[in-house]
C-alpha cells in the first residue's frame, strides 16, 4: 500500500509544461522566492519532442540560446497574390520542445526552492487558508495553486462565446531537393482549397531541404487524419514541387479559440495558468510568448502582495477577438479574406503588434478599418443587441 504523505508547499504548480515551466523558473530566479517552498507536480516521467513553439519578439529574447530557427521575413499567401515581408524589429523564432523541457528541467535540478514530482495530480480542495492537492502518490497543501490543467468543464455549456479549435497536422520532412526559401516563414498560405472553412498551410524552413509543412483550419470540427495529411502531401507535390521526400517526424494539435473568461475561474487560492488560464490568444491560437509575459505578471502581482484574481490575460483586444471568433464560428469561410485584407493593407509590423496586444487604439482601428466591413458590423450588432 502506499503511504500518503502530507507536506505543505507555499506554492504547488501543477502541471510542468509551458506555462508551468516559465512560472517554477521564473520564481526560482527570483531572490523574492528565495525562502519559499514550491512544489511543481508533472504527471509524464520523460518528455518526447511533443510540439514546436513559435513565437515573435523584438531583438534577443530568453530563449535565443535554444532556438532551432528565426526568421525575419514573413510569407503571406492569399487566394491568389503572394507577399513577402520584412518584419524587423521583430523575428519570428522556433523552439522545438525537446530542447524547451532540458532547458528548465536543467535549470530546476540545480533550484534550492522548487521540488519536481512526477506524479498526476487527481484533484483539488479549496478551503479558507490553504488548497489540499491529492495526487496518485500523496496528498500535499499550499497556499496558493497555479493549475495548468485544461478542464474547463463549462465552455462547451455556456452559448455566450462560441468554440472553434485551431487544429493542425504537421510533418517535419527532408526533400531530395532544394525546396524551401530559407529565409522565410509562411505564415498563412491560403492559396489552398478552402471548403467552406478557414484553412492555410503553414511551412518553417529550416535550411533549403528541410522543413515544417503545416496544415491548419480555424474551424469547429476536426477532420480524419487522413485528409490532413492528403492535404500536406498535395501541397508538398503541387505547391513545393517535391515528389520524394523524407517524413522526420510529426506533429498535431487542437487549441481551443475562444473569447471564453477563463480567469473567471480563478480564486484568492487557486490561479489557472497557460492554455486554462486563457493565456492563448483567442483569435490565434499562440500561447507561448503570453505565457512569457504572463509569467512576469504572476510574479509581479506576488511581489506585490496583490491578489491573483487581479492577473487579467487580455485588455480590450479580447473584445476584437470576440467578434472574430462570432465571425469564423457563424460563416467560417470568411478567414481567408479577413486575413488577406488585412496583410494586404497594413503592414506585418503593425499586425503582430496588433495580434501580441501591444498597440495603441489609434492602430487598432487601423486593422479594423483594414477588414472587410460587413462581418465585422454584423457581429458588432449582434454582440451589442
Ligand atoms: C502540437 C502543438 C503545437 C503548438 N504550437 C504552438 C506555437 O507554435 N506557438 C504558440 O504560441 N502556441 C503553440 N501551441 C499552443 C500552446 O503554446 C501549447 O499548447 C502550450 O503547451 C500550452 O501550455 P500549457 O502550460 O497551458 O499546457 P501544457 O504545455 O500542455 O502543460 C500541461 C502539463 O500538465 C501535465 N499534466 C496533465 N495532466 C496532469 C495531471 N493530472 N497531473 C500532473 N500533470 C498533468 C501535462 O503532462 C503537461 O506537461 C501548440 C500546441 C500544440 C499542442
């Protein structure tokens, strides 16, 4: 019989990937922490190569020592016309998961004050001055819980915001040819057939024969596997040109996108991180570098005595999220030309500033005035009324 052991934790993370990573390093970085006790519970004992963060930023970023790629050239491809563009200051940067993981796990196995477990967590008791976390192994308490499990039980129930995922097939494949522009990432390809949804391919080369060949949909249902993978080998042969090739490895995923108030979840005790968290940008799907700035907030709140409750994962951006995400869950079609009006008019730089929430509302408005106009009043009407 195993022997359950009580032990208490200022602080219990739950949950070792992105989010909980980038919050057990952070903390342990800090001198503030320096006498805290905290615990980051991991139910996988060994981690595999399970996806490729991607991400942009303006000049050097912490990573910068493990990237796989960066690029700063930008491809986007509408139904007909392609575009090519420089996007300095910032770069688009890859980061395989592997290297992510040895990263902080090397990082943690030198901290005086965070303790891995691996063990799965199987649920949580919130009483007035302390949460009780029982796992397969043991029973622990802390203070404060920061929950990387994605369960929210209650988006699929409520109708307020609608749920569409972005789901996407990946191969990783090595051409007997020179068949990729080095320099430049695809960000969207929506030269692809469309079906009445929003679909793209996304491609990372990483040297002439190597790369990434994505194939993604902002949709409300995922497809057989089969017709994401026919899809990847029509564009490899049809828009690569490439008949023979190596697959090197694969990968697929499903994020949710939704406008969805995740953090209302949150309590004095009990703080959701990452994906559960709502740390994913809604309209995109990119979670990694909120994650990074996430982080910072979670740290800054403690520092500053300040409840968690206060951490807010979106400003008014949410809100233009909100009406896209209407726009794409009633005429999914529509994805291609928003995107395509969008890049056309105004510039990359402007754009990811926009997508990673920094910008001003003199800009904002910009990328609105930018979109096609109907959709957009339409589901503003239908929002407000
Ligand atoms: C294939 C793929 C590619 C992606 N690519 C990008 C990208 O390029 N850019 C981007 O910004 N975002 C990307 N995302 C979205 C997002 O960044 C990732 O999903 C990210 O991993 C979310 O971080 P997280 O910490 O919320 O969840 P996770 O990283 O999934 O971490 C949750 C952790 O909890 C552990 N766990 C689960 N159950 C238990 C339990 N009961 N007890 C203890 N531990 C448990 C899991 O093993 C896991 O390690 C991608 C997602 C996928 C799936």
């Amino acid at each position: 019989m195993v022997r359950m052991v009580q032990d208490k934790f200022d602080y219990i993370i739950i949950g070792a990937g992105a989010a909980g990573l980038m919050l057990a390093t952070a903390m342990d970085q800090d001198p503030f922490f320096a006498s805290k006790r905290i615990l980051l519970l991991e139910k996988q004992t060994t981690r595999s190569n399970d996806r490729t963060w991607s991400y942009w930023e303006k000049g050097s970023g912490i990573y910068d020592s493990i990237l796989t790629r960066q690029w700063q050239q930008i491809k986007f491809k509408g139904a007909n016309q392609a575009l090519v563009k420089d996007i300095q200051p910032y770069s688009y940067k890859t980061l395989r998961g592997q290297d992510f993981y040895s990263y902080h796990y090397q990082k943690l196995e030198e901290s005086n004050i965070v303790t891995l477990r691996h063990e799965a967590v199987l649920d949580l008791n919130e009483s007035e001055d302390l949460v009780a976390v029982r796992t397969d192994l043991n029973s622990y308490s802390c203070s404060l819980v920061f929950n990387s499990l994605f369960t929210p039980p209650s988006i699929k129930e409520q109708e307020r915001y609608p749920l569409i995922q972005q789901h996407f097939v990946g191969w990783f494949i090595r051409a007997d040819k020179p068949i990729f522009q080095e320099n430049v990432a695809t960000f969207m390809d929506f030269s692809v057939p469309q079906k009445g949804n929003t679909r793209f391919m996304y491609v990372l080369p990483f040297s002439e024969f190597e790369g990434l060949v994505e194939y993604t949909l902002f949709s409300r249902d995922l497809l057989e596997l089969s017709e994401y993978e026919q899809a990847i080998k029509n564009y490899i042969s049809e828009d690569l040109g490439c008949h023979s090739f190596e697959i090197l490895e694969k990968e697929k995923g499903s994020i949710p996108m939704t406008a969805y108030n995740f953090q209302k979840r949150n309590t004095d005790r009990i703080c959701h991180i990452g994906s559960a968290g709502g740390w994913t940008k809604p309209s995109t799907g990119f979670t990694f570098s909120n994650s990074m700035r996430m982080t910072q907030k979670v740290i800054a709140l403690l520092k500053a005595g300040e409840s968690i409750t206060k951490l807010k994962p979106h400003g008014r951006h949410q809100f233009y999220d909100t009406l896209l995400l209407d726009i794409l869950a009633r005429k999914n079609h529509l994805g291609r030309s928003i995107f395509e009006a969008m890049f056309k008019k105004r510039s990359p730089q402007l754009i990811l500033a926009f997508l990673e929430e920094r910008t001003t509302i003199w800009q904002e408005l910009a990328i609105i005035l930018a979109c096609p106009k109907r959709p957009f009043l339409s589901a503003l009407f239908k929002r407000l009324f």
